[in-house]
C-alpha cells in the first residue's frame, strides 16, 4: 500500500457503505499473466477489419450528450468509423438513433454536425424523412415502377440503432441483439451513478485525431505509472504513483489521488506556488501541502446536507480523488462530484494508423443552469493546438498541457510498434488494465461475446 493509502485510511478510516464500493484498503491487483503484447495489432488492417466486425460492431459507444438535444427536431451526427450515425429528439420527446443513410442512392443524409429541423431531406434527390425516421415522401414516385402498388414506407425508413441514455450521454449498439446498457455496464456503471452524472451539463468538447492507433490512445489514459516520468508537474498537486486498480468483468477502474503531493517528491509538505495554484487549498487551511485532500473531505462533510452536490451518498474517496473507469471498448470516465470528464476513442475509418480522441468536459452546474455555448472543433494530426489555447476557460492550462504531452505521444509510439526492433510491449503491475484490455481484445475476436458487462 502506498503512502497516501495509508494516510488516509488513517485519518477517514474504512467505514460506510456506500453504492460505489471504496477501492480502500486496496484489493490486490490480480495476476492475468505477463506475455508481451504484439505490436502488429497497432498496424496491421486485418486487425483493424477484425476489430470492426467483431468489436466495435458489438459494443456500446457513447454517440452525444443528452443537453445536446434539448428540443424536439435537435440532432446531432456522429462520426465512428466509416459509419455516419444521427441521433435526433423525436416530437414525442424520445430519442433515437439512425444510420445517417438516404435509402434511395445511399448518399449521406443529413450533412451538418448538428442542429434542428422538422424533418430530414436528402440534398441530392429530395426523398425525406420524419423525425421518428419513418418515409415522409419520394419525390415523383410515379417515376419509380416498384411502386406502382404503392411506395413500401416500412421498407424505406431510416434504419434504427439500438439506444439508450445513462448518466446524461445518448449510447448506441449497432448489434440488435446487444443486451442492455446497463447490463453491459455493469457494476461499473452502478458506481458512476452516484455522481448523478446525468445533471451534469456539458461545457466543452473538441476532438483530436492523432497519428497513432486508437489503442495507444486508450492506453496512454488508463494507467499513471507514466505520470513521473511524462508529467511530473503531476506530482506536486496528484499521486499517480502505485495506484489501486481493479477489473470490473470486461471494463476496469483505477483511483487517481487528488489534492495531495506525490510520495516519491522529498518535500510534500512545503506550499509552493503550484500546490497553491493546484491543490485547491480550503480557506483558512494551514497544514502540510500533502493533507490538502483530507481537509477537502471534511469540508464537503460539513456541507453534504445544503450542497446540490449528491456529497451524502459518496464515499470519502470521491469526495476529494478522481474515480478512473473505462468500459470497453472506447470509453473513459474521469470523474470528481463537480466535473466529469470523458475520453472517446474512436477508430479511423480506413487507416490504423491514425485514430480519433475526443474530450468532453460536464460540470455538475445549479439546477436550472442551461448548458453553455461553446465552439466544438476537430483538429486534424497536422493542425494540432497548442491544447491550453483550444480549451480556453474550460480546462485548466497545467492539465491542458499534461494532455498535450500525452499527445505527442501517438506518432512515436505508432512508429515505435511497428519496427522490426519491437519485441512486444512489457507491461507490469501498474499497467493491468492494458493487459486487461488487450486480452478482452483478443477474446471478441475469438468470437466470445461477453453480454454481461459485469460478467
């Protein structure tokens, strides 16, 4: 157990119980083997191919998030692979998910990213369809000799998705035999609900697409044996170092410790301007810099009975660290009780080379705050931004670049995997969950379809 573990323990103790399970005192990280992995499923198009079939085709995936469709007739597209997928509020107040396909000649139809309409119209030959997807007219179906008995509206209509929402985001499962989405997110998602993720509003949203695979993508954000070496500005206001991890049937969770200085710096006691700027320090609080964390749980204590903030029903971990869980395949949830973060990886749609990563912020508003405006963009691999800049006010400058830093990251990794020189990735203790995860991989393209998340 590392340091901070065994501060806190000492100071909250173990007791409670609550709807997420504390990761303290730690289970043991369990032993799943420790065979390299290849580095031709970063390159190889078979794979990728095989990943589409058998995985992406089979999962559920997080489309938009429900404040994007606030009113009957908003939509939103959703890029994901060489699929276009629409999402769109219906006049009944359902949302639902199609194929974003016109089933005359297959051209894409609707060709915005978002907005509201009454009705969705093919721009090339006029066909149209309502917001429940159903045919709302052919232009000139006299022309047409199938349908001289009549045009087959069942037959025409936008092809659905199987959907749902759940903590505030609009899933969809291309598989028509998926099993729900709670199912699938199992006890992780159990967890995540105490946060009420879904009153969270999203505030900020741009996508990048990075030179690499998007499984270095997901690898680069699931484990913290990394943060000392790629990011030590971390480790004067986080602990990424020998964190508790667990494996949750096919996803995973890690505890990522907030609020507090690293055991592997000498001084963790000093206030330094960062640590000020950083640790989010409760007023009037004159302890050492590494306590900061306790202090913030006995102040949230003090308050869980006024705050909107569900502070009552979380245990004293969430209240100052950040819950880490990923569902397989491409989704990532970082959260604290006041903002939730979500990383998206998205496979590219012809190369494996490249991969897209996206970055939605929600922030656990006042009730009745309407959601804010705000610019989304996607930044190609050879426009990237400097990422402090393309936030703005929406994420920290210090944490905007540590996602800089993980970025630059995806061109010589992707180079670096496919020399000849690689004899495979050496994973240890800290980096279960990328074995976890590559052996998940390896079993949907074995053909065995876990329909249970938590199975």
């Amino acid at each position: 157990m590392a340091k901070i573990e065994n501060e806190f323990v000492e100071a909250r103790g173990t007791n409670g119980k609550f709807q997420a399970r504390p990761f303290l005192p730690r289970k043991p990280i369990p032993d799943i083997g420790q065979a390299k992995i290849d580095g031709e499923r970063f390159h190889s198009r078979e794979f990728m191919q095989r990943e589409w079939d058998m995985i992406w085709t089979r999962t559920w995936n997080i489309g938009c998030h429900v404040t994007e469709l606030e009113e009957p007739g908003d939509f939103r597209v959703h890029s994901f692979g060489r699929e276009s997928l629409l999402f769109v509020r219906g006049e009944d107040d359902v949302i639902r998910g199609f194929y974003n396909i016109c089933q005359h000649r297959g051209n894409v139809l609707c060709q915005v990213r978002e907005g509201a309409t009454e009705r969705f119209k093919c721009p090339f030959h006029g066909w149209e369809w309502n917001l429940d997807g159903s045919l709302r007219q052919v232009m000139h179906p006299q022309l047409f000799p199938q349908f001289k008995n009549g045009v087959p509206k069942d037959d025409l209509g936008m092809v659905p998705l199987k959907t749902d929402t759940w903590g505030g985001w609009v899933w969809f499962n291309m598989d028509e035999n998926a099993a729900p989405l709670r199912d699938f997110l199992g006890e992780a998602g159990r967890h995540l609900e105490t946060y009420q993720l879904e009153n969270y509003n999203l505030i900020d949203y741009k996508s990048f697409e990075w030179k690499g695979n998007w499984k270095h993508a997901h690898d680069a954000f699931n484990e913290s044996y990394h943060f000392e070496a790629l990011h030590p500005e971390f480790l004067d206001f986080a602990e990424g170092f020998d964190v508790p991890i667990e494996l949750l049937g096919i996803h995973s969770r890690m505890l990522n410790f907030n609020h507090t200085v690293s055991e592997v710096l000498s001084d963790r006691d000093s206030m330094t301007p960062i640590r000020m700027k950083m640790l989010g320090v409760p007023e009037g609080y004159e302890g050492s810099a590494k306590d900061v964390h306790l202090a913030i749980v006995e102040y949230k204590r003090s308050i869980q009975d006024e705050s909107y903030i569900p502070y009552k029903q979380m245990n004293d971990e969430q209240l100052a660290h950040q819950y880490h869980y990923t569902f397989f395949p491409g989704t990532t949830f970082t959260s604290t009780p006041e903002m939730s973060i979500v990383f998206r990886y998205r496979p590219h749609e012809s190369d494996p080379n490249y991969c897209y990563y996206d970055f939605l912020i929600t922030r656990h508003d006042p009730p009745g705050t309407l959601p804010p405006e705000f610019e989304y963009r996607l930044y190609r691999h050879d426009e990237l931004p400097n990422y402090a800049e393309a936030f703005d006010a929406t994420f920290d400058p210090v944490l905007a670049n540590v996602l800089q830093q993980d970025g630059t990251n995806m061109p010589t990794m992707q180079q670096g995997t496919a020399s000849r020189g690689f004899k495979g990735m050496i994973l240890g203790e800290q980096e279960v969950r990328l074995r976890h995860f590559h052996q998940t991989i390896d079993r949907y393209l074995r053909g065995d379809f876990p329909m249970r998340g938590d199975r």
